[in-house]
C-alpha cells in the first residue's frame, strides 16, 4: 500500500489545483528562457544568414547594427582588391514604421545588391528579387502575401517573395529590396527638401564676395548634386578567400583611416553582449525570482499538508510504522507534485510558444536542467514537512 498515493487520493482537488497553478509558474519559467534564447536568435538572425566574415564600418563606430554607420559605396571595389578577400559586397540596413490598415507597422529593411550577397537566405513562397526597382522580399513575421504593394518613400513596392523568420536584434520582421532601393529610402530627400536645400546652398553662395555669379552658378548645380547623391551604405560585407588570416586582413583594411573591419566573431559579441545583456540580466533574475517562488509555494503546501495529517502520522508510529515510511510518503508526494507541475508547465508552453510576439525557443538541455532543478526543489522542500512529521509523538494519535 503507497500511503503517499492514498492521501492524494483523499486530498485530490488540492493536489490537482496546486499542481496547476505550479504549472503555470513553471510554464513561466520555461517561456523567459525560450525568451532569452529568443533574443539570441533573433540578434543573430542577420548576422548569420548573411554569412560574412567581415563587417567594415565607419571608423571608431561599432556598426552597423549597434551604432550608425555610413560609408561610400564605392568602397567595396577597394576592399575587394585586399589580398585575402574573395567578395565584397555592400548593405544597407534600415528601421521603418508604416502605417498599415489603420495601426503602426514596423520591419526592418535590408537592402543588398542583386549581383552580390546579404540577401534573403531561403525563399519559402513566390521568387527572389530580379528587377533592379520596385520589387520586395519578406520575411513571414511581416504578414504579407504576394502580390501586396507598400508604399516605401516615393514609391510602391511589390511583394514578390517570401523567405523565413528573418528579424532585426530588436525583433522587427525583415524586409529586402535591391540596394538601389534601399538607398533612395533612406537617402534620398522629398521634393520640397531638395527645393530647400538648393535654396540654403545658393543663399550661402551667393554671400561669398569672391565668386562671380557664373562661377556661383557652376557651384550651386554641382555642389546640389553631390549633396543628393544615394551613393552611400552602413556596411560593406566580406568573405575570405580559402586559408587567408583573418587578422591581417582586418589590420590592411584597419590601415585605411576611415574605416574599421569588424570579424563576426566581434558582431557576435557586439549584438548579444553589447545590445541584448540588459534583456538577457533582467530574464534571468525573473526565472531565479520565479523558482524561489515555486520553492517557497511547495514547501508550504507540504508544511500545511503535513500538520493537517499529523494524528495519522502519530498513528502510524504508534503501529510501528518506521520513519523511513513516513519520509517516503511526504517526499514521494513533494515530487509527484513537481513532476506533474513540470509537465503541465511544459504542455502549456508547447501549445502556445508559436503565439508569443517575439521568438521563443525551447531548448532541450534548459529543459533538462530545469527539471533537475525542480526536482531539487520539491527534494529539498519536503525537509520542512519532514522534520515536522519526525517530531510527532505517538501519543499525540491518542490525544483529544
């Protein structure tokens, strides 16, 4: 006869409402670490799917994900020419906030050059990218079909493909259009700001008294178009040539006073040390806060059940019941308890971890760990109702 199973037989509607409600603590526990696994995958999400072994960035910037950084595009060609190298190819990268049916829209724009690479990895729906204008790829946390147009700048773009979870560090769903495009996006001013800025050029031209008004005229239309150009990135991409030393070629580039090469080694530290440690300190101290919780809502729930049963632990030892019997059926309760929660717990967070506004990702070896360490819990928990029931007297079971 398991005594421990009989008396949750006769206590079952607190055993069960207890478990649940541990459950769902620990189904909390789960989604903060699938949440921090989250924030890795998604700080990474670009990073990895561009595949580069190099990220060159303005000088003395840590860009272009964590800083901004804006460098010409031409300079690929020199970068390309650095022994060592085998491609290079330039990026742009933007975060947009549209409004789209009525509430704000928000994604992340990668613009990449068709010849080149950095662009959507995989497409799961429609085709890449082909014109050089007007035409875009999303990734499937936008919610786009094909076909869809959105109003980017001065133009539409079309929806002509559709790739997987590819997101910003800060969660935002990507989208890629041709280089050309990006570039006009981000760079390129309205009409009526173009209209001022020649206004401001000319005005301060024509306050020099050392130009004649020809030569005023000759710097106002070429100083304007410079101004205008779009010929501008925040990265230029590079992957290594077979066998060459990564450092060297960091420290040719690093020569070039203007611009800085950062390994991915280094953008991996930057995106997760650098951008996500505060989200991922704050994570971790609601899951340590959490288990303290657990521990402290077990230990209870043992403690109370243990003085509600103390005349019939005073009767089994009156019978002659040994300790151990007692120890096994208050610790044996205690981990049944956190078996069932765990697995409620787990239940719930498989059905709705798909459903979370930002990426959750479960992992095996946290799972596993965290189940040693609920085990450990309702272990050491038990200790506070066993040392109560050790401490009963036989003749309490003949008291009044």
């Amino acid at each position: 006869m398991n005594l421990a199973f009989r008396d949750i037989r006769y206590h079952r509607g607190r055993f069960i409402l207890t478990s649940i409600g541990l459950g769902l603590l620990l189904g909390v526990v789960m989604s903060m670490g699938g949440i921090y696994r989250g924030l890795f995958a998604d700080a990474l999400s670009i990073s990895n799917a561009t595949r580069a072994d190099l990220w060159v960035v303005q000088k003395e910037t840590s860009g272009p994900f964590a800083a901004i950084s804006r460098i010409p595009e031409d300079i690929r060609y020199r970068i390309a020419a650095v022994p060592g190298v085998a491609e290079a190819s330039p990026l742009s990268f933007e975060t947009i906030q549209i409004e789209r049916g009525g509430k704000p829209f928000r994604f992340f724009l990668v613009g990449y050059d068709l010849n080149g690479f950095g662009g959507p990895p995989v497409i799961i729906a429609g085709r890449g990218i082909r014109q050089k204008h007007y035409e875009m790829v999303v990734a499937q946390g936008m919610k786009m079909g094909l076909g869809e147009k959105v109003r980017l700048g001065l133009h539409d773009y079309t929806v002509v493909g559709i790739t997987g979870k590819m997101v910003s560090s800060g969660g935002d769903p990507a989208a890629y259009v041709s280089l050309a495009d990006a570039q006009e996006i981000q760079f390129k001013s309205d009409n009526d700001a173009i209209r001022n800025q020649r206004e401001r050029i000319a005005a301060r031209l024509a306050g020099l008294p050392t130009l004649s008004p020809p030569q005023t005229k000759f710097l106002e239309q070429n100083i304007a178009a410079l101004t205008e150009s779009t010929h501008t990135v925040n990265t230029v991409v590079a992957r290594l040539a077979p066998g060459a030393n990564l450092q060297e070629v960091q420290e040719r580039i690093g020569h070039w006073n203007h611009f800085r090469a950062i390994s991915d080694g280094e953008q991996t530290q930057i995106l997760t040390k650098g951008m996500i440690e505060k989200a991922r300190m704050q994570l971790g101290l609601f899951r340590i806060i959490l288990l303290v919780i657990s521990a402290v809502i077990i230990s209870l729930i043992i403690y109370t059940s243990t003085i509600d049963k103390l005349r019939v632990i005073a009767t089994l030892k009156l019978i002659g019941a040994q300790n151990r019997v007692i120890i096994g059926m208050i610790l044996q309760q205690s981990l049944l308890m956190g078996v069932i929660a765990y697995a409620i717990g787990y239940g719930i967070i498989s059905l709705t971890y798909d459903r979370f506004p930002r990426r959750v990702e479960l992992v095996a070896g946290d799972l596993q760990t965290l189940f040693v360490i609920v085990i450990v819990i309702c272990t050491v928990s038990s200790f506070v109702g066993i040392r109560k029931a050790l401490r009963v007297e036989p003749a309490e079971a003949l008291g009044g």
